[in-house]
C-alpha cells in the first residue's frame, strides 16, 4: 500500500527547501518498496510546481525558490541513480538548450531558468551567454532539442531573437524545434510578433510554458 504521507512529506521538503530531509525521503520512499518515478510524480514535482506558484503570487522570494531548487536536484540525484541501477532509464521532461543571446553578457536570470528546469526532470543544454545564432542552432541540431530558450536582456540584442526565429525558418527548422523567449526587455507581444512559441516572465513561468509546450 502506497504510504501518502511520503509524497506530502517530499512536497513539504522541497516548499521549505531543506534538502536533508529530502534526500531522506526519497530513500526511505526506496526502502519501502515504492518505484522512484512514482515518488517524482506524485511528491517532489508537485513541491517544485507549487514553490513555483508561490514565487509567482510574490509569497516566496529568490533565495527560497533556488534553494527549493537545489533541494529537488539533491532528491532526484538519488531516485535517478535508483532508477539508472534497477537498469531503467532516467526520465526526462525534455530536452532543454538555453542561451543569453549574441552581444548581451547578462547570465544570472538565465542560469536561474536552467537550475529549475533541471530540478523539473528538464535535461538542460545551457550554452551560456554571449552566444550566437549559427551556434545556438548548431548545438540544437546536434543534442536533437524540443525547445530552444533564449534570454534577452538589452533592447539592443532582442533582434536576435529575431533573427532566430527568422534562421529556423529559411532552414527548415521552425517546426522540429519549439520556442520561448525571455528577459526584462521582452513581452508577449514580442514573442509573438516575431514568431516565438512563449513567453517566459520569469524563471517560474519558463518551466510551466515550457512543460505546456511539450503536453506535460
């Protein structure tokens, strides 16, 4: 009989952040015989979604979400490396290549993106900042992505964005991969002038967009 009180007990670990008593749950949840990708389902990815939820109201604040983040990565190293030594394949919500763009040096709220779709189930391509179209495709095409993230943080350097949207075109790839745009420059109508798929308003907002995208 599956013990509830485990998946309330990992929500509450990863809401306060407290990666010991995560990691202990998921071995505990192990111990008792319950299968990890039920654990991650019904117990750490409903903590993360809603510390997510929180930060969005304006209820927790940055420190709280990367330290939630942080304590969903600690919980799913251990039920990844139980699922790797039963002979099962690690299960990701997708692949994920995030970039700040061409010109614009600005990484910090890109790299706080990647960190939560990486405690999400997210596999993340982070290429960095700086970084330009030709590459960003490059790399796409060669880890075979199902979504490209770009960050803008300059009004200069959102034509990037730009002529992204415009390069997958002219090569036949705008179908193959899909979209989101972000940084405090950006809006939706940005997006969707230009062609993006989503909208990212913040790191939160970019893992629930982008789960949306792939039917999560």
């Amino acid at each position: 009989m599956i013990d509830e009180k485990l998946f309330q007990d990992a929500l509450d670990a990863i809401v306060e952040g407290d990666a010991e008593n995560a990691v202990e749950i998921a071995k505990k949840a192990l111990e008792s015989g319950l299968e990890p990708n039920a654990m991650i389902d019904n117990g750490f990815v409903p903590g993360i979604m809603e510390v997510g939820e929180r930060f969005e109201e304006g209820v927790l604040f940055l420190p709280e979400l990367m330290r939630a983040a942080d304590t969903m990565k600690e919980a799913l190293t251990v039920l990844n490396e139980a699922i790797a030594t039963a002979g099962g394949e690690k299960r990701s919500a997708g692949k994920f290549l995030i970039a700040t763009v061409e010109s614009d040096i600005h990484d910090i709220g890109k790299g706080i993106v990647a960190s939560l779709l990486v405690a999400n189930g997210f596999e993340v391509i982070d290429l960095g900042r700086d970084v330009s179209n030709a590459i960003i495709l490059e790399k796409a095409v060669e880890y075979d992505v199902d979504i490209i993230g770009t960050s803008s943080l300059l009004t200069t350097t959102m034509v990037q964005q730009q002529n992204l949207e415009n390069m997958l075109k002219d090569k036949g790839l705008k179908g193959k991969f899909k979209t989101i745009v972000g940084g405090a420059p950006v809006t939706v109508r940005w997006a969707n002038r230009i062609g993006a798929d989503a909208f990212a308003e913040n790191a939160a907002d970019g893992v629930t967009k982008a789960l949306e995208l792939l039917g999560k």
